[in-house]
C-alpha cells in the first residue's frame, strides 16, 4: 500500500500527481480508476497514457469526446454511427 495523502478524497484520490507517483514508485503498468471520481477523468487517464501506464478504461480522446454532447454527437456522425 502507497500512501497517497489523507482520507478526504479531495487531498488523495482526487490528486491526480499523487496517483502517478504512486504508480511510478510501484511499477505497476496499468490502472483500474474504479467507479466515478477518476474513472470519468479525461486528465487522469492522459497522466497515465503519458506515463506509458495503461489506463483500464476508454483512452482520454474518448472520454473528452464522451463528455460532451455536441462532440459526441459530431464524432459518431463522422464515423457513421446513426444518430
């Protein structure tokens, strides 16, 4: 276990630098984000992608996407998805 700073969520598990580093000191080589807070982060999943650190999850390009409605919309239209 790596300590990533104290129990309100908003000074750990919310501090996306402190989850890098966590896995750097570990070596770990993937991620599960878990359900909501961080698992809907297009910046955390960034982090990890930049870290060659596998993010279990849609990449960052799909959650951005995902996240907005009009974004979303075009890109399925421009792959085709009837919408």
């Amino acid at each position: 276990a790596i300590c990533i700073g104290p129990a309100a969520s908003a000074q750990s598990y919310l501090q996306i630098e402190r989850i890098v580093n966590a896995v750097k000191m570990t070596g770990a080589q993937a991620v599960h984000p878990g359900f909501g807070f961080l698992s809907e982060n297009n910046d955390f999943a960034a982090a990890l992608e930049a870290e060659d650190v596998v993010f279990i999850g849609p990449r960052s390009y799909a959650i951005e996407v995902m996240g907005d409605k009009i974004k979303s919309k075009e890109t399925a239209l421009a792959a085709g998805v009837n919408c």
